[in-house]
C-alpha cells in the first residue's frame, strides 16, 4: 500500500512540472507573437500588425500591413511589384 502511495505522488509530482513546463512554453510562445514586427512590403519599414493604426490589405488571401496610406495604395496599385518571387 505506501508503495501504491509514492508511486501516485511521483506520478502526480511529475504531471505537474510536466504542466508547468507546458505553461512556460505557451507564455514564451505568446510573448514572441505579441513582440512579433512584420514589414511594409512597399518600404520596408518595421511595422506592429496588431497596433489599431496598421494599415492592412488582403490581396490573394495574404493579409498586409502598411505604415501608410501611401505604401498601402502604391501596393494595391502594383502588388506585384512588392511581393517576391
């Protein structure tokens, strides 16, 4: 029976810090995305997609962020010219 009894603890010990592990995981995954910068395909310029003044564009079911009014009209106008072979 006390066999029975650490056998369960150790099970249960190592289920936790399994979890606590998987938790460390996914919170480093989050704060990557969240730190995550794209660039203006027209400029270059390091840009934060999910900042409310992003412009975006869906063109061919990829959606793009601008930093402007300006790059995003001159891709829209010329998307090929932006988007690499």
């Amino acid at each position: 029976m006390k066999k029975t009894k650490i056998i369960f603890i150790l099970i249960l010990a190592s289920t936790q810090l399994l979890n606590a592990n998987v938790f460390t995981d996914f919170k480093q995954t989050i704060e990557k995305d969240q730190k995550k910068e794209d660039k203006d395909p027209v400029c270059k310029m390091k840009i934060n997609p999910k900042s409310k003044t992003t412009l975006k564009h869906e063109h061919e079911k990829v959606e793009y962020s601008f930093c402007s009014e300006i790059c995003k009209k001159n891709f829209i106008n010329q998307p090929h010219k932006y988007l690499k072979k």
